[in-house]
C-alpha cells in the first residue's frame, strides 16, 4: 500500500489519498492526530508527506504512526516550508537540522534511535506564495489577492532501516 498523507487535491492514482476531508477528492477522510491510524503495522511501502508536516501539532504521534505504518525498506517523501513563513497554519518551523530530528527518534520515543536514514540529496524549490491563500479560502471563505514573493520548500526521502 501507498500512502498521500494530507494530498489536498495532489490526488494520485496507486496511492490512497487521505486527507481531512473528502471534498477535494481524497479516497479516506480522517485527522492525522487522532491515533492509532487504522492501517496494521508495516503494511504501506511508501508514504507521501508533502507539504504535510508543519501543520501538524502533534508531531510525535504522527511520527509514530509514519514509523509503525512503513515497512523496513519503505520510503517516506517528505516536502515542508523551508525556515520561516509568514502562514499561520504552519505549527513548526523546518530546516536542514530537523531532517536529523526526524531519522534519529523525533521526540525521543516517537521511532527508535536512528530508525531512518536520509536517501538521495536534499532538494530546494521556490514556490510562488509565502501568503496561505488556500488556507484563508478554505477556512475563512473568501479569497485575497496575490503578494509577489516566493517561499522556498525541502524536499528529502526518508527509508525506515529499524
């Protein structure tokens, strides 16, 4: 199994795409946070986790749940806003030091002591926002005009070795 964690509307074929709510086409709708997630133990071989992680506000059991569900050998992807944002939906803040949070037990009890290992290079992109108009949209219901300036996002895979 494949797993798009908080796909919005990145909706792929071959995955089940979960996201809290189904409007935008996800195939599950659930949050993250409430665990345990209901899928058994190592049954998925890759999960997506793009633009995912700094929403979340308890990154411990979501970590946990990304170290029970992967499979030894599985790969997570993972993409996240790059130092600070001015979006107030983001609840933690990511730079090349957080990589090392995440492979060596995020949290201390969050996955085993060095239970991932950094696969390929680390990448950058610009992203032309740095302003959440989907998450004003979405959440207040109107929309606001776009600020020229770009955000920058890092992109890493991750594969569980423990």
């Amino acid at each position: 199994m494949k797993l798009n964690l908080g796909c919005g509307f990145d909706i792929r074929p071959g995955y089940l795409n979960v996201d809290f709510t189904k409007e935008n086409g996800a195939d599950i709708a659930m949050d993250l946070e409430e665990t345990p997630w209901p899928w058994a133990d190592e049954s998925a071989t890759e999960i997506l986790a793009l633009n995912l992680l700094e929403h979340i506000n308890r990154m411990d059991a979501v970590w946990r749940e990304i170290h029970r569900v992967l499979r030894v050998g599985g790969r997570v992807k993972i993409e996240v806003s790059y130092r600070n944002t001015w979006d107030p939906f983001h609840h933690s803040l990511w730079n090349r030091s957080s990589i090392r949070s995440v492979e060596n037990g995020y949290a201390t009890n969050a996955s085993p002591k060095h239970a991932f290992r950094r696969v390929g290079r680390l990448r950058f992109r610009h992203y032309p926002s740095g302003f959440p108009w989907w998450h004003v949209k979405q959440y207040l219901g109107f929309e606001l005009p776009p600020i020229p300036f770009t955000r920058r996002l890092m992109f890493f895979v991750l594969e569980k070795i423990a």
